[in-house]
C-alpha cells in the first residue's frame, strides 16, 4: 500500500510567495518572557511569535540560545549527541521523514544541569531533504515555548556549524500511522482509537485557543506519536504558522501540507485558518474509523482517496459498517462510531464556517470514551474430546455475550453482524474456539489451527 504522498510543497510560491516576516524581536513591548504552557488552554501572552523573527537572517547560536533563554531548552553539542546516539547507528534509527533521519539516543543527567537521564529522539536535518533551516528553527521557536500534556517535548537542540538537530523525549510506541497501517503492529482496539482522537484533539485544541493561535498545518497519523501508554502526543511543528491577529481571518502562504490531509480552501486560495487543521483532523478521524490511508494508489480508483469515497456513509447510520476498519472485528461501540463519524462529517465540511472549533470537537468526542456498548462478538466452542478420542468431536453452538453494562447486543447489531459476517467470512470473531481438556480434566481453549491469525492481518494495511 502507498504511503500518503509526503511533504511538502504543493504550489511552490503561488499565494502570498514568501512568507512575510518582520524584524521585530518580539510581540508584546519588547518582552521575552518564557512560557511554559500549562493545561489551561492558554499560551502566555508574551510568546515569541515565529513570524516575528527573520529568518531569512541567520541568527547565530548565541543569539538562539539567548532568544529562548526561559525556555529550558538544552543546548547539545554535535559530540554529545554522536555519544548519545551511538554515533547514529543503524541500529539506533528510528526512520525518517522530509526532515532527514530520527536516532533513538539516551542522554545522561551528568550532561547538564537540570537535565533528567531518559531515552531521546534525536531528529538530524538533512541538508539535501526538503526541509531546512527554516523549518528546524519554528521547531525550535514553537516547541521550545508551548507545553502541553499532548505537544510533544523538545528537550533541546543542536546548532553547531552545519549541524541542525533536535531532541525529543521518546516516544516509545511510535507514530499512529505505524499502528493503524502496518501489518506486524497488532490492530488498534476502538477504545484506544477515541482516546487517541480525543488526545490528538486537546492537542490541536490548545494551540487554537491560545491567546496568539498557532495553526498547526501539518496534522496528520505520522506526526501523531505515542508514549508507553499510548498517550497521543503531536510532533512536528516545522510548518506550523502564527495564526492571524486583530481583524485578520486569516493568514496567506505558501501551500505545503501533506496531500489528502491538506484542506482543500487553502490548497485552492493559501489561506491558512485554524480551520484547516479541523479539516485535516477530521481526516485523521476518518482513518481511525476505516482503518484506511487518506490517499491509497493501490486501491480501486473510487476508493483511493478515502475522504471522497467515505463522506457519503458518514451521516448514514445504517451504512456505516461499509466504512469501518474490519480490523476491529465489530468491536466497536455503535453509538460511538456514529457520534465520531458525524463528528468527521463536520469537520469534513467544505464550508470552514460549517466546521466545529477543536474544543467543541474534544467536548464531542470526549463522552464516547465512556460508552460500554462494545461487543466482543459470537463464538462457537467445539470441544474435542479426550486424546484419541478424535472422531467424538462434539460441536456446540454456544453464543457468548460479551457486552458492556449499557447496552446488550441490539436488533441493530445484529444486522451489523450479520452484514459483517457475510463480507467477511473468515472474521477471527467467527472463529472457532478449540475446548481442549488437560490431564487434570479441566478445559483450556485456544483458537483452532489455521484460524490463529486474524482475517485483518491480511487485509490490513499492505
Ligand atoms: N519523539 C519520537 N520518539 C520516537 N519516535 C519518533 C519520535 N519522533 C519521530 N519518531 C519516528 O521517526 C520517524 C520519522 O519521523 P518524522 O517525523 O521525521 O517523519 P514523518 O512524520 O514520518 O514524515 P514527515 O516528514 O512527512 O512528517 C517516524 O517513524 C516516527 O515515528
Ligand atoms: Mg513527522
């Protein structure tokens, strides 16, 4: 399967050229205050916007580290991150992206003062890729000021000669694109995927409502990373742009994005609103519902581009099933996947005023994490009898409810089951169990040879 085309540029120049920057220093009376955002959903007044530095200019490493002095950020050198990477060894890589090579590393506290001893990701700018400077220095500038529990942590960064580096905190189960789209990642529950979505919402939610907006214009599952609990964090904040101010609605650039995530208003006109990153969420959304790439070259020609196959099911209840990730094997809860598609729905709408803000997307999504009414399906026991007892095998049709408290499984469901059972027939819910009994006479199961490995593992991802 074809990864969604990747960076960056779609329209090189076409709307508003170069972006604008001014020479001021900062935005509010000269002040550079640190701003260590917090939960509040609100960024300090006196962050330093990135438009207002000239980064056509190069500011020096001194003038950098002095820039960001309140930020906490380290500053390594090129020396001590070989050391911590291994000398950035194959065996280290982590993968890469239009930005060059990402390491895993280990920093120790004896580094730095300040500086706690954990695993890092070390992200090496390739001179030759698509991005540059410019984009390493807004990683610096906006996630070196803005914290939140579901921003990704820059711990620091390397300036030194050529050298462009920056250091995350690792993330250690990777990108939501791995675990949607990669066939060795076992399938992500449906539980998992609302929280995801409601994390990766507080995420975008907090860049919006801070007091100077940042629009984040490049979201999307591979800039969505995940800690050991699978807590959703966003990386990647080499496009993010200063939202507009005062009267304006908007703001002009040029059109970079990932293609199928990107809002088609600003593909169409460069006007970049936080609207856009709705639209794109609303993508994302839809990716975790049907499990499919927002661009697929390898599907049938009406089905590769996810968002114009899909929209149409989205507000139909009762067709929904067509969409959803047969990965989850009907594990879902219905009422959710119906709340989350007309969430996407909205999102989705080519009208941005008909798009909903972020935070009333987190106040959409956020009941669903509660809802019970997933089921675990229908089993069929056989059990087999003793050893050399084969030809007694007995088969007992034996319907497991496994329901949440709230709702048992519906004449609705139902229909989806049946639906479901007859697209997809070798369906691991379908599966048969195997009963054995062991020497002390008491049964274990275990799914019957052959059907050991789920139907999704074939369908998914390729
Ligand atoms: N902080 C981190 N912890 C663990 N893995 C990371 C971290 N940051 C990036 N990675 C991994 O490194 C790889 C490359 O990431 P990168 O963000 O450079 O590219 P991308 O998001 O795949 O593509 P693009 O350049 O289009 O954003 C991905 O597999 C990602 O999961
Ligand atoms: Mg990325």
């Amino acid at each position: 399967m074809a990864k969604s085309s990747s960076w960056k540029l779609f329209c090189m120049g076409c709307f508003g050229g170069v972006e604008e920057i001014s020479t001021k220093k900062s935005t509010k009376g000269g002040e550079k205050k640190s701003s260590h955002c917090s939960n509040n959903s609100s960024s300090s007044p006196s962050r330093l916007s990135f438009s207002s530095l000239d980064s056509t200019q190069a500011l020096s490493p001194e003038d950098l580290s002095l820039t960001l002095s309140g930020s906490n950020l380290h500053v390594f050198t090129l020396a001590e991150l070989k050391a911590a990477t291994k000398n950035f060894s194959t065996t280290n890589f982590l993968g890469s992206g239009g930005f060059g090579p990402v390491y895993k590393g280990f920093v120790d506290e004896k580094l730095r003062p300040g500086l706690r001893a954990q695993q890092v990701a070390v992200k090496y700018l390739d001179s030759e890729g698509v991005q540059g400077h410019r984009e390493w220095l807004a990683e610096v500038i906006f996630l070196g000021q803005l914290r939140h529990p579901h921003l990704v942590k820059l711990i620091g960064y390397c300036y030194e000669d050529e050298h462009r580096m920056l250091v995350y905190e690792y993330m250690t189960k990777g990108s939501l694109e791995n675990h949607l789209f990669k066939r060795y990642l076992a399938a992500l529950p449906w539980s998992a995927r609302i929280k995801i979505a409601v994390e990766a919402a507080k995420g975008l939610a907090f860049l919006h409502d801070a007091e100077r907006p940042v629009i984040y214009r490049d979201f999307k599952a591979s800039n969505i990373l995940l800690d050991s609990d699978f807590k959703a964090k966003l990386s990647d904040f080499g496009l993010a742009k200063d939202g507009p101010q005062g009267d304006d609605t908007h703001v002009t650039t040029r059109v970079m994005g990932t293609q199928g995530y990107a809002a088609p208003e600003y593909i169409l006109t460069g006007h970049l609103t936080t609207k856009s990153d709705v639209y794109s969420f609303g993508v994302v959304l839809l990716e975790l519902l049907s499990g499919r790439r927002c661009v697929d070259r390898a599907r049938r020609d009406r089905e590769q581009n996810l968002v114009d196959w899909a929209r149409p099911y989205l507000k139909k209840p009762d067709k929904l099933y067509r969409i959803m990730d047969p990965t989850l094997e009907l594990q879902y809860s219905h009422k959710g996947a119906q709340k989350a598609a007309a969430v996407a729905y909205q999102c989705l709408s080519h009208r941005t005023k008909s798009r909903p803000s972020m935070k009333e997307v987190v106040e959409a999504l956020e009941p669903l994490l509660e809802l019970r009414d997933v089921p675990i399906g229908t089993f069929v026991f056989t059990v087999e009898g003793d050893e050399g007892e084969e030809n007694e095998t007995k088969k007992i049709d034996m319907k497991v409810e496994l329901t949440g408290r709230e709702e048992q499984q519906s004449d609705h469901h139902d229909h989806h089951h049946m639906r479901h059972k007859k697209r997809y027939p070798n369906s691991a819910i379908h599966a048969e169990i195997v009963l054995r009994r062991d020497r002390s006479g008491s049964y274990t199961n275990s799914l019957r040879k052959g059907q050991s490995s789920p139907s999704h593992q074939r369908d998914r991802g390729a």
